[in-house]
C-alpha cells in the first residue's frame, strides 16, 4: 500500500533546514509534493481548513473570500495531480502549520488521503517548552505582534484529530533536542527511511535590539497590513532590520531565560509523557513577568540604521513614532522598486536607470540600490553600443 509520511513540525524545531532538504525530492519511490512552495504550511492549510479565510498570511495580504477560494481550489488540483502519479510509492509533506489545523480538518484530511487509499502516517517533532517559547516569542514579533506574549506549546491539540483517525500506531513523535544530536537531517532520514542533503541550519535568532525595533514596527498607527505591497513592504524592511542587527554584526542575542514564558503546560506534559513516553521538566521556579522586557537601542546605532535609507533618527521622537517614519519611507521605495522591477522586465533599462538614480540622488543608501544602478548603467550602455 502507498504511503504519504506527513511531517507537521512543531514550528521552531527545524522545519526550515528539513523543507530545504525535502525539496524536489523525486527517487527510490519517494517523492516530496510538487507544490511551489517548500514549506506546504499555506498550500495544506488552505485546502484542509475550515477557518482558511482567517489563516494569517491571507489576512496580510488583504485576499478577499473569492481569491482564497480560488487558492484552495488551485492547491487542491495540484495536490490530486500529485497523487495520481503510480510510479510513487511515498509522498512526503512538510508544513508546520498543519499542526495548527482543529481536530474536525486534522480527521478531514485524514480521511481525505485514506480515499486515495493511502496509508497515512504523522511525523511529529516536540521540543522543550522553554526552548521552543524562547523561539516562538521572536517569530511571533516577526508575524506582527504588538508585544511579547507567553506561550503554550499546545502538544497534544496538533494532533488530537490525527490520533482519533489514524490511532498511535501511525503518529510517530520524536524529541528535537535528540535528533539534533546526531544532525537534524541526518537523523531525519532515518525517520523516514531516505537520505537527505544536508543544508545549514537557517532561521537565525533575532537580536535584543532587532526585536526592540520590530516591536516598535508593530505598533505603528498606519496599517501595515491589507494588501499584497504593504505585506512585501513591512516584510522588507524586517529583514533589513534583521540583517543589520544581526549577532554577526556585533549585536547581542535576546536572552528572555529569567522571564516568565509559558502558560498553562502542565496538563499537557502529563499527558505527552504518558502517552508518549516524552518527558520534559516542569519548569516551576519562579520568573520575572514577561511584561517588563523592555529594551531600547542606543540612538547612535539608530541613526546609522536610518541613514541607510537617507533618514535621521529623532531622539525627540519615541522609537514608534520614528519607525513610522521609517515605514512610509519605505513603503514609497517598496513602490518604486517594483515599477523598476516592471521596467526591467519590459527591457526598458533608461526609464529604470533613471528612477533609480533619482531615488539615490534623494537619499537612498541601501546597497541594493547602488548595484542596480550600476547594473542598469552597464546594460544602458552595452544598448547604446549596440546601436551604434
């Protein structure tokens, strides 16, 4: 009998470097799902979700009821199409946010693979709680939350439907900290009985001053959210934080290990260690209230982070206040860079050449920037020698 081996994470426990290595996969039988995305989160959540209209990312982007549809639809013909191919024995599928689908979608999408008489057996990676709140705490800024919120790992409702539909003996559960013992990958083949290239290990942790400025991003009055330009604009600028504040540059990594992290865990360690035979410590010292991280760049670092994009940081001006500032600024440049994008694309290298000239003339110091005028300059000229 076929199988499809469907990997739903937890997040934060190397999902990135397994969907690298799982991509494009296609011999000995097994063959990873041809979505266009590696990471199959928004493809199986759109198709298997009842609440698909509320799944974050299309709220982001401001899709309407008719263009999700048309999303589920589309992934759902590609997945079908997918599936009928006999030469496959295995099919594989990687996307964390399947974990987040309700028990009712978990046992819909059970049954939905059984009727394509396929043997369906759940790969589940649980980390420690305080470890994976640590990394949650950073990625849920990074997905626009407003503040620093605990979290609940919630082990056992990422796979209450799949335990009802499919019994324990097809949901295989193991520890994060050991299969990184032996390299992730590595020990993740195994699991699932293929060998995998290895990449490195990606997603790196956000700095204590990153995490200030991207709180700050949050907050800002405007919408940053709501359609597809101020999605690509605020996800941008992130990574620019990212970038800049980064351990390599000399920033220090966010240490939240004397907060308070988690909430309401207990219950479901119990229950992981005796249904699974998973312990982790329950963590019962006490800790400081979440609510009073508080940290704040210097302004000489800030106002050699604005100057990048030709801006100065106000120290009159609160952090938010100036990151407002920063986005609109930004948000114009998301939209120039774009119609230089449609220039290029159409071959009109003049009518790009000079955009962005005239945006570096007017403070545009981005790196980025400087290499496409140079790259235009070159392909202006080679079309005028062209043409002599």
């Amino acid at each position: 009998m076929k199988e499809i081996l469907i990997h739903i994470g937890m997040h934060k426990t190397g999902t990135t470097s397994i969907q690298e290595s799982l991509h494009k996969v296609n011999r000995e039988g097994f063959r990873t799902l041809r979505f266009h995305e590696k990471n199959h989160s928004i493809p199986m959540y759109t198709i298997f979700s009842e609440d698909r209209y509320n799944f974050p990312i299309w709220k982001k982007k401001g899709l309407t009821v008719k263009e999700i549809d048309q999303k589920a639809f589309e992934f759902k013909k590609k997945l079908e199409e997918e599936l009928a191919d006999q030469t496959v024995s295995v099919f594989l599928v990687s996307g964390e946010a399947i974990s987040l689908l309700n028990e009712d979608d978990q046992q819909r999408l059970c049954q939905f693979f059984k009727e394509k008489n396929l043997k369906v057996k759940i790969i589940y990676v649980v980390r420690d709680p305080r470890d994976f709140a640590r990394s949650s705490i950073q990625q849920k800024a990074k997905g626009f939350s407003t503040h620093l919120q605990k979290i609940n790992p919630n082990y056992r409702s990422r796979i209450s439907g799949f335990l009802k539909n499919l019994g324990k003996e097809n949901i295989f559960i193991y520890k994060y900290e050991e299969l990184v013992q032996n390299g992730l990958i590595k020990s993740f083949s195994k699991v699932i009985g293929l060998n995998l290239k290895e990449y490195n290990q990606l997603n790196e942790s956000l700095t204590s001053d990153a995490l200030a400025l991207i709180i700050a991003l949050n907050k800002i009055e405007i919408s940053t959210h709501g359609s597809e330009l101020k999605f690509r604009a605020k996800t941008n600028l992130i990574n620019l934080i990212r970038d800049f504040f980064s351990e390599s540059n000399g920033f220090n990594k966010i240490n939240l290990d004397k907060y308070d992290l988690l909430e309401d865990i207990e219950d479901d360690l119990v229950w992981l260690k005796k249904n699974f035979g998973i312990e982790y410590p329950i963590y019962d010292q006490k800790y400081i209230n979440l609510n009073t991280y508080e940290y704040t760049p210097s302004s000489k670092v800030l106002s050699k982070f604005f100057h990048i994009f030709g801006l100065n940081y106000k120290s009159s001006l609160t952090l938010v206040t100036n990151m407002q500032n920063l986005y609109k600024w930004f948000l114009k440049t998301t939209k120039n860079d774009e119609l230089i994008k449609s220039f290029i694309k159409e071959k009109k290298f003049f009518e790009a050449l000079e955009l962005r000239t005239r945006a570096i003339a007017l403070g545009d110091n981005r790196k980025s920037s400087f290499a496409q005028a140079s790259y235009l300059s070159t392909r202006c000229k080679n079309f005028e020698d062209a043409e002599i």
